[in-house]
C-alpha cells in the first residue's frame, strides 16, 4: 500500500481521492465517493469520523451489502481469490495463513454456525486478536442476536479502516490505532540494569503450535533497542516471556549450582487491550525472580 499525504488527497480529483481510498473498506468505494465532497479535511482523525459517518448513516441494504463484501476468516478455498492484499496481510498477520488441522476445522465451524445463524461473514479486526482471541470472540458472538451483530460488524469495519487508513496517509495528526510492549531487566542481585540477556516473545496458542514473534537482547539499560510489539495493536491473546539469565549470571562470575537455580525464565501473561501499554519487566537474582505491569 504506496503511502499519500492528507494535503494531496485533499487536492486530489475525485477520481484520484476514491482510487487512493478504494481498499480501506474491503470493495467499496462508494463511500470514498460519498465523502470526497467534504474536502479538505483538517486531519486523518476528521476524514475516519468521515468514512464512518458515511458508512452508518447507510440505509440497511447497502449496510448489509458491505458486510457481505467482506470473505470469511481462514477459509482455505478463499486465500487466493478472494481476499484482497490488505486482507490476506492482515489475516497472515494474525497466523491465520499458516493454521494446524484442528484450527482449521474450528474455524470451518464457527465460520459455518456464524453464516447459518446471521447470513453475512463474521467480521473482526483480526491485527487486533491472535487466533486464540479469534475464536473465543466467534463463539461469544454467536450468542447475540442478527442486530447487534450488524452492528458490531459495522463496528470492526471501523477498527479496520483505521488501520488501514493508518497505514495509507500521512498527516500530521494519528489515529489511536497502536500498541505497544515492551520489558526490562533488572539484576537485584548487582542493583543494576542486566544487559546482554537474550529474550524471546512467544505467542501461545489453545489448538496450534505455538510460535516465537520476537527475539531480543537487552542493552545498557536492561532494555530492548526496539519494543516487543509497536507500530501496531497488541494482539488480543496469551503470550510467554523467555528470559536467558542462567549464562548472564555466569558470565559475571556469579556462583551458582551447576546446572543453574535460574537458567531459563519463563514470564506468562494475556493482553487484552490492543491500543494500550504493557510494559513486563524482570527483577530478577540467581535464585529468585518477580514481575509485574508496569509503564
């Protein structure tokens, strides 16, 4: 997705505006058309509120329309044809490319039971869930009934079009679209931060294997150079910390048992808000460890 400023959007013929905004609601760009006329928006903020204005003050067809544009999640016969480049990136994004049989064939059933009870796709801003939170969403969601599903769909068209929007223009105001997680490591044992500890992020799955999403090793400050997770949503999910301190305390002549108390330390959490700040440090000695949420 080539990126454009607000200020050539603005400028733009209203042909050129609905060819740059086509894909930020999956095949329709009748609402880029409807919204073109508003210009010139002050910032990406007013143009969202725009798109989401226009797409619910829709009459209830053309609602349902758009909804029933949208493919389902992880169905195999779909991922070439009928997935657009911003919807395949997003489903790989949340590992919904690469899913084990039994994942599959969960997904093949709420995808069925969903279609059957409502009559359009269940639609969910999958860069803001794992696949875990996916399919828990899917089955509390069931439970509702066809209005409030509508409704909800219009909803995660909303979080989906800011992220794409997000990703498509530059201005000088950002939407609320990104998260971020990060950690620390803090040797109590020296009272000071431990740098050169490798550290791994591992995503934690119910039904699949689980999978490593970042590797790491602290600086100076017992910090990673880069967040776990940012530029993006947390993932909705379960994840492990992995902490390498066994050969950090052995490289600094600390005695310890062979093989070590602590070697390799395992930190398990969820997230469960997608735009907000984790921070999981580590406190951490030879024989000894704690954490908590910081900021």
């Amino acid at each position: 997705m080539s990126q454009v400023s607000l200020s050539d959007l603005n400028a733009a013929t209203n042909a050129d505006f609905v060819a740059a905004l086509a894909n930020v609601v999956e095949y329709s760009p009748w609402i880029a058309e409807q919204i073109a006329a508003q210009r010139p928006f002050a910032g990406i903020s007013q143009l969202h509120a725009a798109l989401i204005a226009a797409i619910q003050s829709a009459e209830n067809d053309v609602q349902l329309a758009l909804i029933r544009a949208h493919p389902d999640l992880a169905n195999k016969t779909q991922r070439a044809p009928g997935l657009t480049a911003e919807s395949n990136a997003e489903q790989n994004s949340a590992g919904l490319d690469r899913l084990s049989e039994a994942e599959y064939a969960a997904f093949e059933r709420v995808n069925n039971a969903y279609r059957e009870k409502f009559g359009f796709p269940y639609i969910v801003c999958v860069r803001r869930h794992t696949k875990d939170s996916v399919l828990r969403d899917f089955e509390v969601r069931l439970q509702n009934i066809a209005k409030t599903e509508t409704r909800r769909a219009i909803e995660e068209i909303g979080r989906i079009s800011a992220l794409r929007l997000d990703q498509l223009v530059v201005a000088e105001d950002k939407l609320k679209v990104h998260g971020r997680l990060s950690t620390h490591v803090l040797d109590n044992h020296a009272g000071k931060p431990a740098p050169g500890i490798a550290v791994e992020l591992v995503e934690l799955a119910a039904l699949g294997e689980n999978r490593v999403i970042a590797r790491a090793v602290t600086n100076d400050d017992g910090r990673t150079d880069q967040p776990l997770i940012g530029g993006r949503p947390l993932p909705i999910g379960r994840y492990e910390l992995r902490f390498s301190v066994g050969k950090y305390f052995s490289d600094r002549g600390v005695q310890t048992s062979e093989p070590p108390f602590l070697d390799e330390i395992p930190l398990r959490f969820s997230i469960a808000e997608p735009e907000g700040h984790y921070h999981v440090p580590l406190l951490v000695t030879p024989w000894s460890y704690s954490t908590y949420r910081g900021s």
